[in-house]
C-alpha cells in the first residue's frame, strides 16, 4: 500500500487570517468539511510556530484507515507532533467520551507548562462541540440494550424507537440519522431519562470557546466537490482498495469503524457486486453528501468561530 502519498497539499489558505498572529498562549481549534485542507493548515501552524497536532475525526482514530480517512501520512506526522490518530483497532469501543478523556492529559500539560500547544483539528462536529460546550456524562449502555436496538434497525429502520422516545429527547435528535435516533433509544431503556434531560445536566467543557483560538475552513460549494472527487482518485491511486480489502474479511457495516467514507462502496466492489467506476462515483457522491452535512451543521452551531476561506 502506498501511505505516503501527501493528500493535503494541494491546499492553499488564502489571505483572510494572519497565522502569526496566533496567540501563543491559546489551543487553535481547526474544523471543515471534508477536503477542506484542515490538515494542511495544522500542519503549517505546527511547523511554523510549534505544537502538536491532536486528531478530532471520528474516522482517523481507526488503526485500519490511513488513506481512506485522509489521515496525515507518515512524512506529514515525522514533520511535527501528531496524536490521536489511529489508535484504535477495528472491534474496540470507542465514543466521544472516550475521545474526550483522551484529549484531557494533552490540553493538563499544556496548561501546566508541560506540554506543547494543542492543535486541534477534524470535521467530527460532535468531538469538537462535546470539547467547548461539555459533554452530559450518561451511563454506559448496557450490551443487551445494545443488542436489542442493533435489531430493531436493522430490521425496521429507526422510525419505530424514535416515535418511543420523550418528547423532549425526539424533538432535539435528527431523525435523518439512525444511529443518534438509536443512541437516544438506547438511553432512555437504560436509564429511564430521556438524553435531553442527561444533556440539560451537562458539566463545564474542557475547552471553552473563549479559551481558543477555532478556525473555521469555508470552501465555495463547487470547489469543495471538484476536491472531494480529485482525493478520491488519489485515494485510490494510494491504495483506498487495499486498505478495504484487508478488512473484508471482518467487515460489519453497522460498526462504528466502518463508516468510513467510500468503505461501503468499495466493499460492494470487491464482493463483485459492482464494477470499479461505479463504486468510485458512488463513493464521490457520499463523500459530497457527507460534505454537505458537514456545511450545515456548522453553519448551525459554528457562529463563533473565524471564518476562513480557501484558495
């Protein structure tokens, strides 16, 4: 397989934000879309001003995708400080707590002077939110639950566990996204209390907002998919195939680490399902999707947050 290969180079940042004008004593907080250039530019602050880079994507924790999720490759992470990143195996647990916890020591031993300055960065809206706004600390849900709402999805979607939910719980998830309607599910079988009221408890973040300084990558629509189509040929061209296939043999398409962009369609392929082209612009158009997703969650819940435009 070919991990070498730089996918984050061909970014840009234009003129709109002076980076030496970074506040030294400040966590910089990066997010965007997917081929937005975030690694590019924590890369570029790393190397230029010092500090370590700390993965906030959901899919760049797993051991088993280093081109798929535009991971940094091994030059890019020899050139500065990286953490975070693909350090979890496919099977093991894993959740935005857990990513929280993990961070915490890193964002101690820079406060105390023991440690560089975070550079934080990815497109999961749910780590970085979690991270500046604190995160409800809501019971494990215990594997029987789990089990039972892994087959009411699967055999009837998850229209049926969201019309069970509390009013306050169901107004508040996206009922476009099973697996949130089915985590709410599963919180109130477990504890009894919707998630809105687990939420309403929510302790003091980690990293207040005013605490940082968050950039936000705004690409123009059109730009941003005419990059997300380019990556994933050069996904491909670095061995996207090889990674998907050296997982088939364990794939679960409900896994948590198989929401990998463009997995799904590349497993189809090499099942003989579909051909190459096909599975590529499938792929592409998920990715889009997934972009655009991205865009609107963030206009949503990203106001305070410097714009940033990419050339």
């Amino acid at each position: 397989m070919a991990s070498g290969i730089n996918l984050h180079r061909s970014f840009r940042i234009t003129a709109v934000f002076d980076l030496a004008a970074l506040p030294a004593d400040r966590p910089v907080l990066i997010a965007g879309a997917t081929a937005s250039g975030k690694s590019a530019l924590a890369l570029e602050i790393a190397e230029k001003s010092g500090g370590v880079v700390v993965n906030a994507d959901a899919l760049q924790v797993w051991s088993c995708w280093r081109v798929l999720s535009a991971r940094p490759s091994a030059d890019e992470e020899a050139r500065a400080p990286h953490a975070l990143y693909g350090h979890r195996a496919p099977g093991e647990e894993y959740s935005v707590g857990a990513w929280l916890r993990e961070i915490g020591p890193i964002l101690a031993a820079f406060r105390a002077g023991t440690g560089p300055r975070p550079i934080i960065v990815g497109g999961t809206g749910l780590y970085l939110s979690a991270l500046t706004e604190g995160l409800a600390e809501i019971p494990a849900t215990p594997p029987e639950i789990r089990a039972r709402a892994d087959q009411r999805r699967a055999a009837e979607g998850s229209a049926g566990m969201l019309a069970e939910l509390d009013p306050a719980s169901a107004a508040r998830v996206d009922p476009r996204n099973p697996m949130r309607v089915q985590r709410a599910w599963e919180v109130l079988q477990a504890t009894g209390r919707g998630l809105a009221a687990w939420q309403h408890e929510t302790p003091p973040p980690l990293l207040p907002l005013a605490e940082a300084t968050a950039l936000l990558l705004s690409p123009e629509r059109d730009l941003l998919a005419a990059r997300i189509d380019r990556r994933f040929e050069t996904m491909l061209e670095s061995g996207a195939l090889d990674e998907v296939r050296t997982v088939l043999p364990q794939w679960d398409a409900s896994a948590l680490w198989a929401k990998a962009i463009g997995a799904p369609e590349l497993v189809t392929h090499l099942r003989g399902e579909i051909d190459l082209a096909t599975a590529t612009e499938r792929a592409k158009a998920a990715s889009r999707q997934y972009a655009k997703r991205q865009r609107t969650w963030f206009r949503g819940r990203m106001g305070g947050w410097h714009n940033i435009l990419r050339g």
